[in-house]
C-alpha cells in the first residue's frame, strides 16, 4: 500500500511540473505578444502622422493649383467681357473672384501655423488685390469711356509686372510644395517598410512561440492519455478537431462567377494590389490597350500604362485609400504608344478587418469625345467672335463711307497737285480699310457670290502660277491631281482667296525655302466613317491638302489659329483674318477644315468641300473612293 501511494505521489509531481513549465512558456508567450502589438502601434502611430503630413500638402497643392486656374479664368471672363459685353461673362468674372477669395481663406487656414507659409499668403493676396483693381479699373473703362480706352489702356502694359510676379510666386510656392510632398512620401515609405519589417518579426517570434506551446501542450496530452491508459485498463480518449469549410467554397465560386462576368464587360477593368501590381485584366482591357492577361498581372501598372508618376495619380490613390473611391480622367499609352484618354473609376477593395487589399479601375476611352468637344467649343467661340466682329463692321462702313465721299469732293475743289497726292493717299487707305472690313465681313457672316460649276483643276493651275510669279525661288511648288477629279458648285472668286490665303501662310512658314505641295483627292465620308470633324457630314468630297515644310505649329498655336485677329507674325506683317475668313468660305460652301501640324515638320491643312457630281457636271468617275480615317 505504501509503494502504491508513492507511485502515484511521483507521478503527481510530475504532472505538476510538466503543469509549470506549460504555464511559464504560456506567461512567456502573452508577454512577447503584448510588447509586440506594443511596437507595432507605436509604428503605426508614426505612420499616421506621415500620412497626414502628406495629405496636408496634397491640399495645399491643390488649392494653390486652384487660384492659378482661377485667375486665368477670371482674367479670360473679363477680357470676353470687354469684348461682348455679354453680363453672364461679367458674372463669370465676379464669381471666378470670389473663388479666388475663397481659395485663400483655404489656404490661409491650412497653412495657419506655418508663419513663413502665412507672410507668403499674405503677399500673394496682396498681389492678387492689385491685380484684380486693375481688371476692374478695365471694366470700368468699358462701361464708361468704350473698347477703344480699354485697348489703349492695356497696351500700356502697366499689369504685366504684377501678373508676372503673381505667377512667379505661384510658382516657387507650388516647387517648394512639391519638394516638401516628395520629402514626406519617402519619409512615409521608410516607415511602411520599417513597419512591415517589425511585423515581419513579431510575427515569426509569435509563431514559433505558438510552435513550441503546441509542442509542449500536445506531448502533455499524450503523457495525460497514457497515465489514463494505465490506471483505467486501456481505456482512452480520442482527440478530433473539425473544420467548416462550405463558405469557403462557395466565395471561390462567386469569385469565378464575378471574373466572368467582368471579361463580358465593355469597359476596361483591371484589378491593382495596393503596390500598383496588376491581379485582374479583363478582355476589354486587352482590345484597348493592347497587352494580353499573362503578359501583365504582376507587373506595375504605373509603369505600363503611364510615364511616370503624376499628381494626379498619387491623388487618384490618396482619395482611392481615404474616401474608398476615385473619379477622373486620365491620359494613358498602349502598347502601340497612341496616347488615349479615358474617363475612370476607382473602388476600395478591403479586407474583413477593415486594412485596404485592392483597387478595382473601370475604364472607358473618351478620346474621340474629348477631342470632338474641343471643335465644338472652338466653333462656338468663333460664332460668338463673328456676331461681335459683323457689328463692329457696320459701324466702320458707316464711319468710313462720308469719309469717302469727302475724300472725292475735295479732289475736285481742289486740283493742286500736293493736295491731290494727300487725297489719293487718303483714299487708297479708306479703300484699304473697307476691304478689310469685307473679309472681317467673310468671317462674320459670309458673303454669298455668284455660284457656279468650279474646276478645282484650273483654279490649282492658276494659283500655281502666280506662285512661281511671286514667291521667291527657294520655295519650290508642286501639285498632284487625279484626271477624274469631281467639281464643286461655288464661287470662284471665294475659292481662289482661300487657296492663295493658304499658299501665302505656307511661305510665311518656310522664310529659308521648302516645299509648298497642292493634291486633291475624291472621297467618300460614309455611315460607318470615323467622325473626322465635328462639321464632316455623309456624302461626296473634294479634298484639297495643301503642305509645307516649314516650323510647324505648337498644339497651343493651333487652337488659335481660325481665331479673327490672331496672328503669330511680327506687327504690320498680318492682320489675324486671313485664316478666319478662309474657314467662313469653306463653311459657307458647306465644307470644313482639318489641320496637322508638328514643330519643326511643317504643316497640313486639309479642305473638304461638297462634291457636285450630277449629271450637268459632266461625272468623269463611276466609282466612289471610300475614306475610312483621316489624312
């Protein structure tokens, strides 16, 4: 009996030790765990704080980005008021005011406790005051005193220091911000890779802290079932652990299904992990851009369809991860290098602790659209210049016509030969002026002239002569014109200036030589053509593409240049109508006008008018020649 009770007072002991070191590696666990989780919120902590300093500048950026676009916008509302007097441009100038007023208070209390950021607010919006008691000093000008006072009055360029100077404050302001953003990114990436590496070994302690409870919890459960076995016959119990895996397998199968129906999409939509890394494309995505599925999951989306990062794209991801979604606008390459434009949507993928896992980006491509809004913003603006520029013509024929007429009366009383000479000059410059105000009138209005069966072919031959009459010897001038050329019904006279308006732009372009080049061609604009210009209609053309190898034209230059009175030659070289009343012909003729140009290459403009190509006209072609792109 007394063996027995000591047998079993070992064994009691021995369980109570094996008890004790299980709760000592148990005590040892919770406490690396807690230090860990202590160190991971501390780096969270910092890594907040960076995000925050950088969400700061992000706003500070943007609302500088904002009074810049605003002055411009004002300074455009008021220059269009100046001209039309229209009262919604006023209010457009006002309002644009007020948004630059508010975009300071915004800033100001953004900036509120940096002291050198506030002396620069301050300066700026002492700047900005001068600047607007200048423009409403023009305003006043018009109202009261007429255009012609506001003209002198700019042109004493007494504005010009202070725009300048603004613009120079914006811009060192926006480069210090930028430095300091670019700063504080890497700052915040350095602690995301110091967080993720603390994790990294918290999480590698944790586990084999875990291993090695689970060792030692497992060897004491088998020593329990043992010592069982023992005093109870054999008798033991079996240990099952179990696990539900049915909502497992049935999100792999919504995932599957939500995947399909993705690739039937229209849109391009892709799938980016929160490094940029692509983990879903869809077949749409593959026709836009150009690359297949295999060829970019992995890779960095950033890298692939944009040059290089932009602050809009790190704004589109800022605003993605704090607000759980994005919309804008984009431009983008594919794999050709063509640069579209795409309107896109960003979505906040997270995970079901809440941490961000994915972004989900739906694209559309809206390049033909953007690019069709901008002609019919230029049209429109053209047609309000027109409306404007045919008043301003009346008024002149009524100022010019007496001044005419006693021009003539004069030169009969008085027959003096000095006096003779002033009149004569007098009258060539009043007859110059109102030949001025007729093409000011072809831009406004058109002027309609006598219609007739025109041959393209005869109107080249002779502008091709007076080119070789009248150009100096080093522009060499070549033409190239089918046999079976349609005609056109239209006014001779009207033709002949626009192709001699634009053979003279083409020899203002090339003053070192080049060659100036006149083809036509036949075509076809059908229903399923690309909509090459917001005024192209379906029927049959004649197309005129007239060439040179000159400088060229900058984008910017080139949305001006159908503009009146825009003109990038020298003062007393041009009078800024020749383009626009070259483009009131064409559309009075029920045609319209392309232009290509690159710096450097030379320029192309391409005339597109309504082929006349009935029975009176003699049809030379019984074939139409299908265009299905543009030159």
């Amino acid at each position: 009996m007394k063996g027995i009770c000591g047998k079993k007072g070992d064994r009691m002991m021995k369980k109570w030790s094996r008890f004790q070191k299980l709760k000592a590696v148990f005590i040892l666990a919770l406490a690396v765990v807690f230090t860990n989780a202590g160190v991971s919120y501390s780096n969270t902590i910092k890594l907040i704080h960076n995000q925050q300093w950088v969400t700061s500048s992000h706003e500070v950026i943007t609302q500088i980005e904002s009074i810049q676009f605003t002055l411009r916008d004002t300074e455009a509302a008021q220059r269009n008021y100046l001209i039309t007097l229209d009262a919604d441009e006023l209010q457009t100038y006002l309002g644009a005011y007020q948004q630059t007023n508010s975009n300071i208070q915004i800033l100001s209390k953004l900036t509120v406790k940096n002291q050198q950021k506030q002396q620069w607010i301050y300066l700026l919006e002492q700047k900005i005051t001068n600047r607007f008691n200048i423009l409403q000093q023009e305003v006043y000008l018009r109202q009261d005193q007429g255009l012609e006072a506001v003209r002198q009055f700019i042109l004493s360029n007494q504005d010009k220091q202070i725009s300048k100077e603004i613009q120079q404050l914006i811009q060192d302001s926006l480069k210090a911000e930028e430095n300091l953003l670019q700063r504080r990114m890497h700052e915040s990436q350095a602690s995301s890779q110091k967080v993720m590496v603390t994790f990294f070994i918290a999480a590698v302690v944790d586990l084999v802290l875990v291993a090695l409870l689970y060792g030692l919890l497992w060897r004491y459960v088998k020593q329990v079932q043992q010592t069982k076995l023992n005093e109870f016959d054999g008798t033991f119990i079996h240990l099952a652990l179990m696990r539900d895996i049915t909502q497992k397998k049935q999100a792999e199968q919504k995932i599957r299904e939500q995947g399909l129906l993705l690739d039937v999409a229209t849109e391009a939509i892709w799938a980016q992990n929160i490094h940029n890394q692509i983990l879903f494309w869809n077949k749409a995505a593959e026709s836009l851009y150009g690359w297949k599925v295999e060829e970019v999951v992995g890779k960095n989306v950033v890298e692939l369809l944009y040059k290089d990062t932009s602050l809009q794209l790190e704004d589109a991801y800022l605003n993605t991860i704090n607000k759980g979604e994005w919309r804008g606008e984009f431009h983008q390459l594919t794999r050709e290098g063509k640069k579209i434009i795409v309107e896109s949507r960003w979505t906040l993928v997270r995970h079901d602790n809440g941490q961000p896992k994915s972004i989900l980006s739906v694209n559309t491509e809206i390049t033909q659209q953007k690019q069709l809004e901008a002609q019919l913003l230029r049209s429109q603006r053209l047609e309000s210049i027109g409306t404007l520029a045919s008043g301003i013509v009346h008024d002149l024929n009524n100022i010019l016509s007496p001044i005419l007429m006693s021009v003539q009366l004069l030169q009969k009383k008085l027959p003096d030969p000095q006096s003779q000479r002033i009149l004569q000059t007098l009258e060539n410059n009043v007859k110059h002026g109102a030949n001025l105000l007729k093409q000011v009138l072809f831009f406004a209005r058109g002027i309609e002239g006598k219609r007739t069966i025109v041959q393209i072919q005869s109107l080249i031959t002779e502008v091709e002569q007076i080119i070789a009459q009248t150009f100096p010897k080093s522009i060499i001038c070549q033409t190239d014109m089918p046999k079976n050329l349609w005609h056109i019904r239209g006014d001779t006279t009207q033709l002949h200036q626009v192709l001699i308006n634009l053979a003279i732009n083409a020899r203002d372009a090339m003053p070192n030589g080049g060659i100036l080049r006149i083809a036509t061609q036949n075509l076809v604009i059908g229903e399923h053509s690309p909509q090459i210009n917001i005024d192209a209609k379906m029927g049959s053309y004649i197309a005129i593409v007239v060439t040179d190898t000159g400088m060229g034209m900058s984008p910017a230059v080139q949305e001006r240049i159908f503009e009146p009175f825009f003109t990038t030659k020298e003062v007393g070289k041009g009078t800024g109508i020749g383009l626009s009343t070259v483009l009131s012909i064409i559309k009075n003729h029920g045609g319209f006008v392309n232009v290509y140009s690159q710096i450097g290459r030379g320029t192309q403009f391409t005339v597109y008018l309504p082929a006349s190509i009935s029975r009176d006209t003699h049809l030379l072609s019984p074939e139409l020649e299908s265009v299905i792109g543009d030159d």
